[in-house]
C-alpha cells in the first residue's frame, strides 16, 4: 500500500523530482511508522492510518509542487513543456537544414531559399505548437489510462490506490519521444520541402530533383498529409503522458491507426498523387534506356508501389494495436 501511495502522489510530480520526493515521502513514511508501532498490532490499519493522515495523493502532490498550473492540467503540464520545446526544435532544425541543403545545392536562388524558409517559419512554428497543444489538450479531456476513484481529497481510501504498473506494460519515454520527433521531422520535410521529395540527379553538380510526387496537385493533399502524421503526435503523447499500456490506451491507439489507415488510402490511391511523367523523366535524364531489363523492373515496381505500402501500413499499424492489447493484459 506504500508502494501505491508513493507511486500515486510522484505520477503528478514533474519527472526531475520524483525520484528524490520519492525517497523522501518513503522516509517519512517509516518513521511514521516506527513512531507509532507501540500503539497498534496492525501494521496494515497502521499504514493505512497514516496515509490518510498524509492525505490525498494529489493534495501531497500540489503541496511538493508548491504552484497549481492548470494551462492544460497539472499532472501532464511538465510533459507537455518538455515534448512542445522537443517539437519546436525538431521544427526549426528541419527547416534551418533543409534551407542550409537548398543553398548548397543551388546557391543561385539563396534568396528564394531564403524566403521560403521565413514562410516556413511563419506557418511551421504555429502548426507545430497548435499540434502539440491539440494533443495534451485531448489527452487531459479524455485520459489514457483507467479512471482513478479515490473520493473526494477530504474523503478517500488508501485501498483504492492504483498498482505501480509492472515493467513489461511500462512505456520507455524515450521511444515515445523519438516516435514524436520522427513523425514532426517529416512533417515538416513533406509540408516545407517536398519538392526534394524524389530521385536526386548530378551531371558533375547537382542537376535536379525527379519528383515522386505531383507538384501540380500535392498542394490539395497537404492536408491529408498534415493529419496523418498530425495523428502520430498526437499517438505518441498519449503512450508518453500515460506511461503504461492499459486497455483504453490500447483502444485509443487502435482508432487512431484507422484514422491514419483511412487518410492514408484516400491520398496514396488517388491517380493524380503520384508523379506522371516518373519514367519519362528518368529517361530524359539519362537514367535509364526505355525496354531495357532495367527499365521494363522499375516500371513494375513504380506501378505496384502503391499495393506494397498499403500493405506494408496495414501490417505495421494492425500490429501495432496488437502490441498495445498484448501488453496491457500481462500481469
């Protein structure tokens, strides 16, 4: 039960002070107990008296905070900080990269380059914040983890504290974290810089880019693109703010990856996605020799390429939620 309750009062704390609260609260705890162990036979009723005389783990918690912040809500508002600074850089390094790559390769047109990144800048850094902030936004309306009913702060018992979660259903911050700064980096590539998007040509210099997009029609997409990478953040936040994997999580992630199915199949079937003139571009460039072997194998890969991701995204996201489901029965 001192488990749980330490476990209950630190998941409200911000991350760099859980550890050392932790050892703190346990040691006051203990010698709570070595206090008063004269006084009962019960060291449960004991213990139990006690945290009760602590008081609510959330109340605990707002007193080793010692401010309320509720921008977004107190126990994911340090979260939130953390993933929206990672995000922001994620975005501004993107951008600062893909206008250092531009210059390099055509130093001609910097200020066009340069113009395009204070464009980017403009709309990237709104989008990235308004992104992050819709996902712990809806992650604080709807939680991520089974609802925790301990009564009121005045009126509560210590046996309904949560279990400390076993390590096999945690979920390492690190790999939501790198899931968050993949999905913004390509975001950022495909809305800012997907002309670069393609087969990269030299003639002694760099010569040009053989798109595999239409650049004529991706503008009318890019909000497809936008959600489907969008709903990955907003994935990753929930694995990162609710830490284990419990069945409503699992649930969550499972929607989620429908959304991500059904966007995705509307913008990659579309005829007018995918570049036109792919082939007859490799061949002007000198690529490749038409009826050559091949040529007559790129064609059929560049005409099946749409099957082979959809199948590739359906494997991986079905698996995904499988993962998730797996994880949260093991006991």
């Amino acid at each position: 039960m001192i488990d749980r309750y330490i476990y209950a009062v630190t998941q409200k704390l911000p991350v760099n002070q859980r550890n050392d609260i932790s050892i703190e609260l346990r040691g006051l705890i203990e010698d709570m107990l070595e206090e008063r162990m004269q006084e009962t036979d019960s060291q449960e009723k004991l213990v139990k008296e006690i945290l009760l005389e602590l008081g609510h783990p959330k109340k605990l918690a707002n007193k080793y905070r010692g401010t309320k912040r509720y921008v977004i809500g107190p126990e994911i508002f340090d979260t939130y900080l953390l993933v929206l600074k990672i995000v922001l850089i994620c975005v501004a390094g993107g951008i600062g990269i893909s206008f250092i790559v531009q210059t390099a390769m055509e130093p001609t047109n910097i200020l066009s380059h340069f113009i395009d990144m204070i464009v980017s800048i403009v709309t990237g850094i709104p989008m990235a914040f308004g992104w992050t902030t819709f996902s712990f936004a809806m992650v604080d309306l709807f939680g991520t983890g089974q609802p925790i009913d301990l009564g009121t702060e005045n009126e509560w018992d210590p046996a309904d504290l949560p279990e400390v979660p076993e390590k096999k259903r945690q979920i390492p911050r690190g790999d939501s974290i790198a899931g968050i700064v993949f999905y913004t980096i390509m975001l950022v590539f495909l809305s800012f810089s997907s002309d670069y998007f393609g087969i990269w040509t030299f003639q002694d210099e760099f010569s040009g880019v053989i798109p595999f997009l239409n650049e004529q029609t991706y503008t009318t997409y890019l909000l497809f693109i936008i959600l489907i990478f969008g709903v990955g953040i907003v994935k990753e936040v929930l694995k990162l703010v609710s830490g284990k994997w419990t069945y409503k999580l699992a649930t969550y992630i499972f929607f989620i990856n429908i959304v991500s199915i059904i966007a995705t199949l509307i913008l990659i079937t579309r005829p007018d996605f995918w570049n036109p003139e792919f082939m007859d571009e490799l061949v002007q460039r000198g690529m490749l020799i038409v009826n050559s072997e091949a040529y007559n194998i790129i064609t059929k890969i560049w005409d099946q390429l749409t099957f082979w991701l959809l199948i590739l995204l359906l494997v991986g996201l079905i698996v995904d939620a499988l993962v998730g489901f797996l994880k949260a029965r093991k006991k």
